[in-house]
C-alpha cells in the first residue's frame, strides 16, 4: 500500500502534470508544460521525478524514457513494475496481477541470482487495435 508524502510545491505541480496526462511524458516535455509555473531549469525536473519515482507517484517507462502516473494503490513501489504498451497506438497501461507478482517475487535465475527489483514492459497489440 503506498505510503502518503507531503510533496514539494515543484513535485506536486510535476505530478499533478503527469497524472492529468493521457500518455508518458518525457522530462522536456514536462519542463515545457512547467515553465509558467516557475521551474525553469531541468534539473528542477528532475529532482522532483526522481522523488516522485522513489516515492511510487509515478514510473518511469524505460523504453520510452518517459514518465506515467501509478494507477496502481498497492503497488510495490518501485521494486515491482510491468507495463503493457501498445505497439501500434503506443497505449501504456500499469499491470497488476498477483500471479505475475508472486512468480517474480520468488524468481531466481540459473546463476542463483535472486532479484530485488524489476521493471518489465510487454508490447503486443491492445484491443481496440486487435480489432481494427
């Protein structure tokens, strides 16, 4: 279950940009979209992502280096993230399914090693481009 936190002014406008968003947003374009609001420079930004992330707010989406709102209440924070992403609309969606979890949870490879977290993004076609 997420903890709640006492967000900065610069982490509150950032979320709140970010979860009102209909897609991931990368940093730049969040800089834009903030600029009138008083944070001018990058690295303003990306502090307030990095907390945010840290925090489980939101997730960065590796293979778009970009950033989405958690849709998820009990999420793991940022040990345990999968992502469904639509090759052809470029959808992105939170996956939450406690089989998944469990099995990665207790995965360990061939060299024994055991993970402590993991950020997964499946792509495939959504439905509604299934049916097209």
């Amino acid at each position: 279950m997420q903890k709640e936190y006492n967000l900065s002014k610069n982490q509150q406008i950032i979320f709140d940009i970010i979860h009102n968003s209909s897609e991931p947003l990368k940093a730049y374009s969040i800089l834009f979209n903030v600029q009138k609001k008083g944070i001018k420079a990058p690295l303003q930004v990306y502090r307030a992502l990095d907390k945010l992330v840290e925090i489980g707010k939101i997730h960065k989406i590796e293979s778009r280096n970009a950033f989405i709102a958690c849709q998820n209440s009990s999420c793991q924070i940022t040990k345990a993230t999968a992502f469904s992403i639509c090759e052809s609309c470029e959808n992105v969606s939170e996956i939450s399914n406690s089989k998944l979890s469990k099995y990665l949870t207790n995965f360990t490879d061939e060299s024994g090693m055991k993970y402590s977290k993991y950020n997964l993004e499946f792509f495939g076609l959504c439905k509604k481009c299934k049916s097209k």
